[in-house]
C-alpha cells in the first residue's frame, strides 16, 4: 500500500487522563477523583450502567444528583469497584473532576492489504496523546484523508504530514479492529480495494532482510512512489518489536520533500529485493533522516 489514510478510534470505555480541582458551589476547592481514579483507567459502567462515550457519564453523574455513584473502572486489565460522590460545581452541574476522552484521531499509513481484505497499519500502536499509554478501542473507522502540507524535519524535531480527513458514510474505507504494539489492524471496504489496487507481492522473513539498499512505499509527493533507503542495522533480538532495523533515507527527492521521515509516513512499507520486508515505525529525533523499521512477520503475526 503506502496510501496515507484518517484514522478514527473510540476507547473501551471512558478512558481517563487525569484528575482536577472543582471550585464547588460553597466556592472551596475539592478534588474528589483524586487518588481513587487515576490516569490510564477506564470507566466501564457508572451504577451498573455502561459507558460509551463522554456524554453517557456527564449524563449519569448529572442524574446523581450528589448522591455517591458505584464505577466500575478497567486499570491495567482488572476490573475494580469504586465509589464516588460527585461535587455541585459553581456552574450548577455535578462533576467528578475527572478529565476524560472517549476518541482519538490522526493519519497514519496503509502498510498492506492481503488477499482477504484484512490490513495492518503504521507498525506501532496509537497511544493517549497525554497518558502516553497505548489507547484500548471498541472499534475504529479508516477514512479518506488529503495530505495539505509537509512540515520537514529538523533536528530535534521530527516533521510533521498535515491533513484533513473526511468522515461521512461516503468516505469510509474500513473498519480497525484492533490497536497493539505492532500497529492496527482490521478489515478495508470495496471502496478501498477499488481505489488503491496494485500486483501482490511476496513476504520477505526476518532471515530474508540484511543491510543495503532498499525501498519504502509512501504518498507524501501525492503519488505512490518508491523512495530509495539504506537498511544500516538489522536486529533480530530487539526486545521492542517494532524497533527491528534502523533505515537511512537516501533518496534526494524524498529528502528535500520531507527531510527524511515524518509523522504520518508510520506504516510506509519497506521493500527489499522485491519483497515485502516491513515498515517504517519511528524517527530518530536528532536526525530526521533516519528511523526504525519492524519486521513485517511481527505485524503479519497479528
């Protein structure tokens, strides 16, 4: 692929970012959540009710009333039970002082479609912008998305692919069905398979990948094109998966383009003595010409 698409994802849950001050309507300043939810959780159901977006929990701690509320909260995989009592803010609402999201969004790159429509994207996982954990979704859409400029990279800060993406029943183009460490993964439509076909091709294994020259598979000019990298270092016993080779951007015209590689080329394939070897993941941010790669098995695992 190499196609660069929107991506939509709704948590599991109501995914908590921190906890704040409330200036209740006694005008003192309380910290209910405070040290009873704490960044990372989830909010699964508020007295026996399931959660599925923001407005579902503004909706039952307003039904509250003040009276304390039973969640039932995610934390790293277990299912805990808390109790809490929501506090009158000065605006005439009750709250919990809990920041709170329920979505995220961004643009990402199409690594490959097999021949059943499944595909796995940008080789790492989206994680919460301000918890720096990986994001647990209930579901996620691909959309059609345009690249509006390119911000190139310097050293000590990566560029940056800048877009708009379209959302609406005519501009979807799959359904992402997981988030892991190795990148999304789920299922694209008829319309996707229409819009972007191209000959199959086959997988190169780890053992397959060595140094040397190689190619990456990217849309930031408007086109998929082949740019020519260099493979510098090829781990087999990484322990962070999607770190298993470092690359080196050659290619002139991709250079003066972006500098290297930017934010929103992860998941750009990696093509090597024609074969499908893996994807761009990471950029090093002192020198925005090189990055990682992750082995394209690891993703095909999933």
């Amino acid at each position: 692929c190499g196609v660069p698409v929107g991506i939509y994802l709704k948590s599991r849950g109501v995914m908590v970012v921190g906890t704040g001050e409330i200036v209740n309507d006694a005008c003192n300043v309380v910290e209910p959540a405070f040290g009873v939810l704490k960044s990372g959780d989830y909010i699964e159901t508020v007295n026996g009710r399931e959660m599925e977006d923001k407005d579902d929990l503004i909706q039952a701690v307003s039904a509250s009333s003040g009276r304390p509320v039973s969640l039932e909260v995610r934390r790293d995989g277990e299912l805990l039970k808390v109790e809490l009592e929501p506090v009158l803010a000065e605006d005439g609402t009750y709250k919990l002082g809990a920041w709170v999201r329920d979505d995220t969004q961004g643009i990402g790159t199409v690594t490959y479609v097999d021949m059943n429509g499944s595909f796995g994207a940008l080789g790492h996982g989206i994680s919460d912008s301000d918890t720096g954990k990986l994001m647990d979704i209930r579901e996620g859409e691909l959309y059609d998305t345009q690249i509006m400029g390119i911000e190139k990279g310097t050293s000590g800060k990566p560029g940056v692919m800048s877009g708009v993406i379209y959302y609406g029943k005519g501009t979807k183009l799959g359904e992402v069905t997981a988030n892991t460490e190795e990148g999304i993964f789920g299922t694209v439509n008829s319309r996707f398979l229409e819009q972007f076909q191209s000959e199959a091709i086959p997988v190169g294994f780890r053992q397959d990948v060595h140094k040397g020259q190689a190619f990456i598979r990217s849309d930031v000019s408007g086109e998929v094109r082949d740019y020519e990298i260099e493979i510098q270092k090829v781990d087999h016993t990484s322990l962070q998966k999607n770190k298993g080779m470092v690359i080196r951007v050659v290619n002139e015209e991709l250079l003066k383009l972006t500098g290297g590689i930017v934010q929103g080329m992860s998941g750009s394939p990696i093509i090597q003595d024609g074969k499908l070897i893996g994807a761009v993941t990471h950029v090093f941010i002192q020198d925005s010409t090189k990055g990682y790669g992750i082995f394209i098995e690891n993703m095909l695992e999933h």
